[in-house]
C-alpha cells in the first residue's frame, strides 16, 4: 500500500503490506518517499516520526499533546494495532 499527499510532494510506502501497490516514483520522480513496514506503523514512536514528517512536507505544525492527548492517541493506536 502507498498513501500520496500532491500538496506535500510525498508518499508512504508500507514495503511489507501484503496488499501492497507500490508508489508510482516515476510518476513523481521529485516526490519524498518514506518505505516504512508495518512494524514501523505498530510502534507508537515510529509512527508519531512518520506523521510529524508527513506533516512536515504538507507545512502543517503539530500541535503540542498534553498527557490527556496523547493517553487518547495511545488508546485509539492500541484499538487499530492490538486488535
């Protein structure tokens, strides 16, 4: 699987998703592409890495999380990953 943002010139590409459909990169040849694994998406830190990178091609600043924030992030990532 890939994930394309146009606005931000980047792309994710979960290299190891078995219903992976690769990022075209010569249809984008500028574009930013992160190869991440799905393992790279099941640690909250890794994740948190890609998304303030993503954000940080699409020009979006993250706010900053107060502990009942990031209690909630944690949640909803066990609920996606630990199910």
């Amino acid at each position: 699987m890939s994930l394309y943002w146009p606005e931000g010139n980047i792309a994710i590409d979960i290299v190891d998703d078995p219903n992976r459909n690769p990022f075209d990169a010569a249809a984008h040849p500028d574009a930013t592409v992160l190869s991440v694994t799905q393992e790279d998406l099941e640690n909250l830190e890794s994740l948190d890495e890609i998304a303030r990178t993503v954000a940080s091609h699409l020009g979006v600043e993250l706010p900053e999380a107060d502990e009942e924030t990031l209690e909630k992030r944690r949640e909803l990532h066990r609920m996606l990953f630990d199910a």
